[in-house]
C-alpha cells in the first residue's frame, strides 16, 4: 500500500478519490488552501495541511508541496484540478522528490489542454466536433461568433494562464446575441473559440490509457447541472459504453503519448450523433459515480503510476445515479429563480413541474446515492452544508 498526497481537499474529486484511496488500504493525505475541507474530515484521511493557494501563489504552493511530501515520506502525488496539475508538472514534472506524480507528462496535457490543438486532434481521431471559427483578439470575437452563428459558445483557448506568477482562470461563456460578447474576454484568454451551440445531452467518457493500452473505461449521462445551461453535473447516471467513441477516443489519447486519466467530454445531440466538446486531462467532479457503479479509477491510476501490472476493467452497472446534494438543490434554485425574473429555461429542459417531481422522486430509486453524504462518513457532509449555508459551496 502507498502513502498518497492528494490536492484540492475543497474538491468533491479530491473526496472521492480520499474515500476510494483509504477503503483501498492506502495511507492518503490532502492538502487545501482552507482547512478544514471538505476531504480534509473525512474519516478516510490520513493527515492535512493548508497549503498557499496554487491560483494566487503558484511558487509558494508548489514549494510547499514538496515539504510535504518530505515530511509524510510520500509515494504518490495525485493532482485533481487543472490549476494544481499544471502548476506540479511544470515545476517538477513527473516527480516530486521521491514521489511519482500520478499524471501524464507535461507536453501531452499542455497539448489536449489547448482547445484548438484538441480540435486537429479530435478530428485526425474521426470525432465530430462542433463547427468552430478561432478569434485571434477582442476585435475579431465577433466575426467569429457571426461565423458560427447564434447562439454560440465561446470558450478560451486554455482553462489556466500563468502570467506574472499568478494562475489565471478563464471559463466557458454562452452567446445568445451579439451584446453577450461584453465584458470582452482579457487579453491573455486568447486565442478564443466560438463554436457552434449543440443540444442534446452531456455525456462523459472516463479512460485509464498507458498510450496504446485501454486499462479502464467508463461513461455517465448528465441529467441535472448547475448553472442548468451547462457547467458542473449535479445529477447523472452511469450508461453502458459506445464502443466506437472508446475506440476513437483512446486512439486520440494514444497519439499524443497520454499515460493516465482522462475525461472526453461530450453532446449526444437528439439524432443521436456523439459531438466532443473537450477533454480533462485528470480525475473529474463526478468521480464518485464511477466508484459506485463499479470503476475505482483513482485506486487503478495510483497503481499504474506504481508500476503494478493492470487488466482492463470496463464491466460496470449502468443505471447507478449519484446525486450532488447541494449542487442539485442549486440547480433547482436557478431553475426557480429564472422563472421569478421571467427568463426562458435552457433548451431541452424538462418543465419546472416535472423538474421538482424528478427531483424528489430520485430518492426513492434503488440505484440512487449521495455524493457526499455517506452514513459511514458523516463530517463531509455537515462540512459542505455549513460551507453551503455561508455561501462557500463549491
């Protein structure tokens, strides 16, 4: 068994990959910018520290780290945000003293990272993506967007810019018209790229690949998220695989030399057509769904990076649904709240009076299981509600 120093406690990643760890047998410690956290109580956890926030202090944070690791004599170093994941390779790469980073090396992930290297990629890998148009400036955002049409998305050509000593972080924005390109995007978020709006339902693949190797593979469906246009699942179900989207996808990741996990994020449009939309290099926010319908993934990536020899796992139960508690309760208040103000729903939303029976009923289903609240770890939860409660929900 390894000792393994996991980032990001104030992530529900960082908690299930503790949960999965310490029931696995390993000795797993975490770290956070705020103590206490979320995977900082849970009863699984070995030991915590505060460390400097990786956005805001990337050099002291990762200074910090490696202190860490000393002093906890640590095997494995398990990154599981993008910023923490960027700011460990970049400094150390593939070790951190005598620790091994649990991630794909640093030019594999810069390069997946970037969504207009990912769409050549994509596309070499015979994935549909969205029709796309690259805004090089401010100046041109908007002949991209007319290109495309409305309503469009528009997404930086990286989630994190280092400038200056300081992470920067740049999200995904929706376009419905022309005035919703202001605020303009800052400098350092371009080159940005709007593309195409596409319907349908989010679908997530989950893979562990050691390049050409398919050690693990798993999918869900997005049934609920917050804000409800698209972002963070709050509510989603595992779902048997597309064997063709594995193929194409592991193929995609075995082309840029990928060793780890990923997330190969996509829209089941209603024709039934699977479109990428991207691809996260790392552990993902719905992690503990694949713990409960049957993949471990974080206990299956802290052993390659071991070395330990793995045979594919890719049976599981589909129809497993984990809820995000709060999360849920946050797309239900955005729900209430748009029609207070008189504002349409998302496309392909369900009604508000089924959206309320849907979300009641879902406790009553068999397959059904909470996120973080657990009878055999309770603190999580009260930590998270408190958090909630003060408006500090993540």
């Amino acid at each position: 068994m390894a000792r393994v120093l996991v980032t990001d406690a104030e992530t529900r990643t960082c908690l299930a990959a503790t949960r999965a760890l310490g029931r696995a047998g390993h000795a797993v410690y975490v770290t956070a910018s705020r103590l206490p956290a979320l995977a900082s109580v849970s009863r699984l956890c070995a030991g915590s520290a505060q460390v400097s926030a990786p956005r805001r202090a990337p050099d002291a944070a990762a200074s910090e780290l490696a202190a860490l690791v000393e002093r906890w004599a640590i095997d494995v170093v398990l990154p599981v945000t993008d910023v923490s994941s960027l700011l460990v390779l970049r400094r150390y790469g593939g070790r951190v003293g005598a620790a091994v980073v649990a991630a794909p090396g640093l030019a594999a992930f810069e390069l997946l990272s970037d969504k207009a290297e990912l769409l050549h990629h994509a596309a070499r890998a015979g994935l549909r993506v969205p029709r796309s148009v690259v805004a090089h400036s401010a100046d041109d955002l908007g002949r991209a967007a007319e290109a495309v049409g409305y309503p469009c998305v528009l997404k930086p050509h990286t989630s994190i810019v280092v400038a200056d000593g300081v992470a920067h972080g740049f999200g995904v924005r929706h376009a419905a018209r022309p005035a919703d390109l202001f605020p303009p995007f800052p400098v350092a978020a371009f080159p940005v790229i709007a593309q195409e709006y596409v319907g349908g339902a989010g679908e997530g693949l989950f893979l562990l690949v050691d390049g050409e190797h398919l050690l693990a593979a798993f999918a869900h469906r997005r049934l609920r998220e917050k804000p409800p246009e698209g972002g963070v699942s709050t509510y989603r179900e595992s779902i048997p695989l597309d064997t063709d989207l594995v193929a194409r996808s592991a193929h995609l990741l075995a082309e840029v030399g990928w060793r780890g996990a990923a997330m190969v994020e996509f829209r089941r449009t209603p024709g039934g057509e699977a479109v990428l939309m991207e691809i996260n290099g790392r552990l993902w926010g719905s992690l503990q769904l694949a713990v409960d319908a049957g993949v471990d993934f974080a206990s299956l990536l802290v052993a390659l990076f071991q070395g330990q020899a793995l045979e594919p796992v890719t049976a599981y139960r589909a129809g497993v649904r984990t809820r995000w508690e709060w999360g849920d309760v946050d797309h239900v208040l955005a729900r209430l709240k748009r029609l207070w103000l008189g504002q349409s729903a998302p496309p392909d939303s369900p009604g508000l009076p089924r959206l309320l029976w849907e979300f009641v009923a879902g406790f009553a289903r068999r397959d059904e299981r909470l996120e973080v609240f657990r009878w055999s770890d309770v603190r999580p939860f009260v930590r998270e509600t408190l958090d909630w409660l003060q408006g500090r929900g993540t």
